[in-house]
C-alpha cells in the first residue's frame, strides 16, 4: 500500500501543479478535486483536453445551465479522461433526464448523473433512481428540515446497497443517535448516510468512525467538521484496521506537506493536507483488490463519490469565488 500511496501522491502533485499552472479555476478546493479525477483515472492533465471538455459543456445545444456553473470543472475533468467524451457526454445527459423525473431539478441532479454514471452498470441506473427517490422520502420523513437537495445524492448512492430500505433506514438513524453530539446535525447526517453504505453493526462502525477522529486530535490535528467528516467515515468503512489507516494518512500527509502547493491551496486545508490525503486514500482502497469483493469495493466507490459530493456540495453554498486578472 505504501508504495501505492507513494505514487498517488506524485501523480497527485504532478495534476495539481498543472492545473495552477495553466488553467485558473475559479475557487481554491477545485484544484484538489479536479486533480484527484486525474489520479483516480491514472491520468495527466492535459490543456487541450480538458480546455476542449469545457467547451463540449458550453457549447452543447442539449446542456442546460446546471452544468455550467461550479461543478462544470470536475465534470470536464471526468469528460477529459474518458475515451469518447461526446458519447460519455450522451451518457450524463440521459442519466440527468432520468434524474429529473424524479426529483426536482438543480445543479446536484448535474453533478450526481455523472457520479451514478461512473459507479453505475448500464441499463439499471432508473431503477435504482426510483429507490432513491423513496430512499429520499423516507429520510424526509425521519428527519424534515435536515434532509434537503444536498441529500439527493446520498439517497440514489443508498439505493445500490443490497440491503431492504427498512434497513438502511434504521442503519442510519441509529449511526446518527450515536454520532449527534459529535458535529453539528448536518455533518453528522452525512455521516451517517455514508456509514449506512457498510454491512458491519452502527455500533461497530461509529466507534471506528470515532476511534480514527479521536486519534488524530489527540497527535495535535487541526481536522474540520464538514466535508471532511464524510471523506473521514468513507475510510472507515474500510476492512483496513484504524492503526493502517492511521499509518497510511501520516505517510501521506508528511509526503504531502513537503510541497508548498498544497499547502497554497487555502479553502481545502489552509494549515494541514490532511483532506488532500483522505482523497488520496478512497482511491488507494477503493482500487485494492484485497478491501474484499466485489459488492464490498463498489460500496467503497459508492462513498467515495458521496465524499467527493459533499466536498462540491460545500464549494458550491459556501466558498466565495475566486477572482482572476
């Protein structure tokens, strides 16, 4: 792992320094992000490419405003590293159509047909968007002023669980009672919605959950409360033990914190890569074939583009845009 580790991270720096370099974004947290595609698909950033992915989004007649907002970057960056980014385009925006049936339509729907697109098999991904719709009423139920659009995403992911949704329900209000007085009620609702995807006990997994975020405040971390508890709880549905994981993160982050680009980036760690590590470490575990099988991987991959979401989610409604000269 750690010799995997090494060479995300490289790639990882490599992407980053690119993307500063040659094409300004307009918030700080999107280069991480963008940069993170890039080392999920074993790919260097490319202007051309990625400048001509743009302009597929703003120039195509079927596009509707929702891509060309935030997230337009990342979905270039998905589009940049594909084979045939027309026809992965074709693939968004039919996904979007269904999306749109059933729930109401915002810059989310944009974001999430591309993520269901890249975990999901051809052929089913309606089904599963109808049980997410009433994965999506049902938490409406439990929990009416926390769950809202941001949600949307979480619901749809859920619905690729082999588990009923009376249980995934209930796996999620019980992650939540025990983990309500460690954050604030929205974080921890993502959390929860994030744990929800493992098959192991609420109990078992919280304590993880809570045993990984209590060791690191202990060694002195300066560790955010928003995205970051989501990328936090996708590692620690892991099989990896806490001590591995705790390895893994302290290999990455003093890697990491030996390059001044990192930590230049101000709205994703101002004093600490820990976030940029985490990111790192869905993809190491997502692609190792010993995290179990199958079914076990995809939940892995499931979380990991709920944490990438959320990451968006809070750029989009929080993070002042950049101005560029």
């Amino acid at each position: 792992m750690k010799e995997l580790l090494e060479t995300l991270c490289d790639k990882y720096l490599l992407n980053l320094g690119l993307f500063t370099d040659f094409y300004p974004l307009e918030r700080d947290i999107l280069y991480p992000v963008c940069a993170n595609v890039y080392c999920a698909s074993d790919a260097v950033f490319e202007l051309d490419k990625f400048s001509n992915s743009m302009e597929l989004i703003k120039e195509n007649p079927k596009m509707l405003s929702s891509f060309r907002s935030t997230v337009r970057p990342l979905i270039a960056s998905w589009l940049s590293v594909s084979g045939d980014p027309k026809s992965e385009m074709e693939r968004y925006l039919e996904c979007y159509d269904l999306l749109k049936k059933y729930f109401t339509n915002s810059e989310h729907l944009a974001l999430l047909s591309v993520l269901l697109v890249r975990i999901a098999p051809t052929g089913n991904i309606e089904e599963r968007i109808m049980r997410g719709r009433q994965i999506y009423d049902r938490m409406k139920k439990e929990h009416r002023i926390l769950t809202t659009k941001e949600d949307v995403a979480f619901a749809v992911m859920l619905a690729y669980s082999e588990k009923s949704d009376d249980d995934l329900i209930e796996d999620m209000e019980a992650c939540f009672k025990l983990l309500k007085h460690s954050a604030d009620n929205n974080s921890i609702q993502t959390v929860s919605h994030v744990l929800a995807m493992a098959h192991s006990t609420p109990e078992d997994k919280c304590a993880k959950f809570c045993e990984l975020y209590d060791s690191m405040i202990k060694k002195g971390r300066k560790y955010g409360k928003l995205y970051e508890l989501a990328m936090l709880a996708a590692l620690s549905i892991t099989k990896f033990s806490s001590e591995e994981i705790l390895s893994d993160i302290s290999d990455s982050e003093t890697f990491l914190a030996q390059h001044k680009s990192v930590g230049d980036l101000s709205e994703f760690g101002r004093s600490e890569p820990i976030s940029h590590a985490f990111l790192l470490l869905t993809i190491a575990y997502s692609s190792d074939e010993n995290v179990g099988g199958e079914q076990e991987r995809r939940t892995l991959l499931a979380a990991r583009q709920a944490t990438l979401y959320s990451v968006l989610v809070y750029s989009m409604m929080t993070v002042a845009p950049l101005i560029h000269q």
